[in-house]
C-alpha cells in the first residue's frame, strides 16, 4: 500500500510538528496505535510507527532502518555554525551512524558514561542539588527549572567534558536554540540557529579544542581529541559536532525528565505520599516519570529497503519517525497505560530506545534524577504548583515544561529567578 493511499479515508490527520500536538501529543498517539499504527504523516513528509512492538523493532534493526535518517534534520539548519556543511564535512556523527562503525566511536565514550565512573559522580551531583536546594529554600515561589532542573544536568556533563562552569548559563541556550531551531515551532520557516546564542558558544568550543590538541587534560574533551585508532579518530569538526551532541543530550533530556517528574508528583498526591512513605519507591518513580512522560519523544530513521510492515509497504530511502512517547502509552505493553503510577511493575520503557543507540547517559539522568528526588522527598509535599499546566519546550521531538513554578506553602515571601545564567 502506497504512502497516500494508506492514510487516506482514516479521517485521522497527524502532524508531529503542529503546535497542538506539542502540547499534548497522547490523545493523538492513543489515536495512531489504534488505528493507523504505520502512518504516513504527509506535512511532514515521514512514515510514523507508534505502537511498542513496533518501535523495538525498528530500533533494535539498524540494517534495515537507518540513524541517518535524522540528517535530513540538521540539513535544514542554518546560522552562526552551518551545521548542513558541517554534517556533509562530517559524516562520523554517533547520532547518526550505524554499527560497524557507530560501535567504534561509541566505544570511545562508553568508558566515561560506565555504571563504576558514573557512581563515583555522585558526590559532585549531590553536592550541586543541595546547592540549588539551599538557593530555594524560604522562597516564596519560583521556577524550579530555572533554579535546579536545568542547572544540575548542564553542569555536570560541562565539568565531565572539561568546559568552564562560568559559562553554563550559555550553553543552556545554545542546546535550548538547537533544539527548537531543528524541532521547535519555528522549523517550518527559515530554521535558523540565533547568533546570540549558538555564535559565542562555537567560538569557544572552537578555541577550546585547540586548547585541549596543544595541552591535553584528564577531560572527555581531550579523550576524543587524544583517539589514536584510525577507525575512531576525529577531525575538528567532528569533535566540534560530538560536543555540541553530548551536551544536548546530556542536558535537555535530563532536565525535561526532572521537571516533568515533579510535575507529576505534585500532580498526583496519592503518589506523592507513597514516595513520602517508603524511600525505596525512589528508583520506580523515576521510571515511571520516564514512561509516562518521555523526555524524548521521537526520533528518526531512514528505511534502507522496501520493507512490509503492518501490512503497509515503506518504499526505500523513506522517512520513518518513531514515537517514544505513543509506545510508552501502549496498553499492549502496559496495564492501565494512561495512569501515572509509580507501584507499576518494572517492564522495560521504551524512553532511552533500544539497540546499538540505547541512550549513552542513561546511568547519568538516572542519577541525577535520583539524587535530586532523594533531596526533595522529605519537603516535596510542602510545595504546590502555580498552574496545573505549563508550556511545553519550543520542541516536537523532545517533551518538558519550559517552566514550573513552584508556591511554597510555608512562607509568604515572592521571589523570581531568572533563568537567564543559572549558576551550580
């Protein structure tokens, strides 16, 4: 079946994109595995897989189904960086290869994001929290992503690939930008990267690579610098686009992931005073949070050969999207799928993906989510939200509150953080 004809007298439009769909994609999700579970999205030109099975399968089959598929993206990105020459200069991109030689260079990396290094991390994570902590604590209301979810994770992946604190509050914007530039409501018109936020930060990654090449330090940065095996060694540009990577990842995924954690938790107080109850309930509820609201919510591949699936035929060289937030809402994989319930049985969400590019800091947002539920948990209970909603990020692929202001019941003194240059 042809790529119209299989969506047409469905009575079902999707687009990915649409400002409407940002906002709450689930109701449209239920809608697609239901009924149009391969879908051909025609605005945005791409086939959408939407059910759990499904999605395993296309992630955990790389022969078939290409990671080159998000360079169609990033192409059609243009600023202060041209990352559509950068990414034709550079084709050893880790988001977008596939095994053989995605495995090379993810060996590169794996050892610094192992379970062991990771651990010894925590010190330093708990350390900012209580940090960030100590700045809210007696505030009347504030905007707990300003003031922790965006600070903790931007920092620590900044000191793990030797970048200097001062300038975290940069480059909070510049994934913010890249982000929204590639995947925000504004990708349809020119999908330009704003100078005054990636400009300033390349310059300086830039100088910093040349820094690390003439001295190198025991930083990740100089790591991938310093690879010696032919098969793993990186140009400039390479290295420049593998920064720029790390630090997207490192931070925007984990930041949506605490704020929409807590979100829910102050959403759903019954859920709440079971945390409050038992400590143990911690690592579950992170889960959860990651199930049922994903903090990446689609990602893109490139079908490598006519291939069936679900009865529908994908033409070679098509574009396939699949949605991590529809299959963690699938009712076939999980009971009760709607409902946010941190006593869930463990079953393997689909929020890091799956295969050869499971999500290298799994451990990390792991942790960092950990520790600052840990540090919340006894007083959580005292805060309430401003709003039971909030405004999405300025992106379709990723999912967070942009904001989450927090009341704290127990003074009366108003106060405002800007977000502008968060500091750990």
């Amino acid at each position: 079946m042809r790529a119209r004809e299989s969506s047409a007298g469905l009575g079902l439009e999707y687009d990915p994109f649409a400002e409407d769909i940002r906002q709450d994609p689930y109701s449209k999700y239920e809608q697609l595995r239901r009924r149009a579970p391969v879908y051909w999205a025609e605005a945005a030109q791409t086939w959408v897989v939407s059910r759990y099975e499904d999605v395993r399968f296309v992630l955990t089959h790389p022969e078939l189904f290409s990671s080159h598929g998000i360079a169609g993206m990033l192409r059609g990105v243009s600023g202060p960086i041209s990352v559509q020459s950068e990414v034709s200069a550079s084709p050893r991109i880790i988001i977008l290869l596939d095994p053989p030689k995605h495995t090379k260079l993810r060996k590169l990396v794996d050892r610094v994001f192992s379970a062991r290094r990771i651990a010894r991390l925590e010190p330093r994570i708990r350390e900012i929290a209580r940090s960030q902590l100590a700045r809210m604590h007696g505030q009347h209301e504030f905007d707990f992503v300003g003031s922790l979810a965006a600070v903790l994770p931007i920092t620590v992946i900044a000191e793990i690939l030797g970048l200097e604190r001062e300038r975290i509050g940069d480059f909070r914007r510049c994934t913010s930008a890249f982000i929204a530039a590639i995947s925000g409501a504004g990708r349809g018109g020119t999908g330009a990267l704003p100078g005054h936020a990636i400009g300033p930060i390349m310059a300086y990654l830039g100088d910093l690579v040349d820094q690390r090449t003439r001295a190198p330090r025991d930083d990740l940065l100089s790591m991938l610098l310093g690879a010696n095996d032919a098969a793993s060694r990186l140009s400039r540009s390479e290295v420049l686009l593998f920064v720029l990577v790390l630090l997207i990842a490192g931070a925007e995924t984990t930041t949506n992931l605490i704020g929409s954690m807590v979100f829910l938790l102050l959403t759903h107080r019954e859920q709440l005073r079971l945390l409050r109850a038992n400590k143990s309930l911690v690592p579950a509820t992170i889960e959860e949070a990651l199930r049922f609201e994903s903090p990446t919510q689609l990602l893109f591949r490139r079908v490598t050969q006519t291939i069936r699936l679900r009865g529908i035929d994908l033409a070679a060289d098509a574009s396939l999207m699949v949605s991590l937030g529809s299959a963690n809402r699938d009712e076939a994989a999980f009971g009760d799928a709607s409902r946010f319930d941190i006593l869930r049985p463990a079953i393997q969400h689909a929020a890091f993906g799956f295969g050869a590019h499971y999500c290298l800091g799994a451990a990390l947002a792991r942790l960092e989510a950990r520790v600052v539920l840990e540090e919340l948990r006894p007083v959580l209970d005292r805060y309430e939200l401003a709003s039971r909603t909030y405004e999405t990020i300025d992106s379709s692929l990723m999912r967070g509150p942009r904001t989450l202001v927090l009341v704290d019941r127990s003074t009366q003194r108003t106060w405002s953080l800007s977000t502008s240059a968060p500091r750990p």
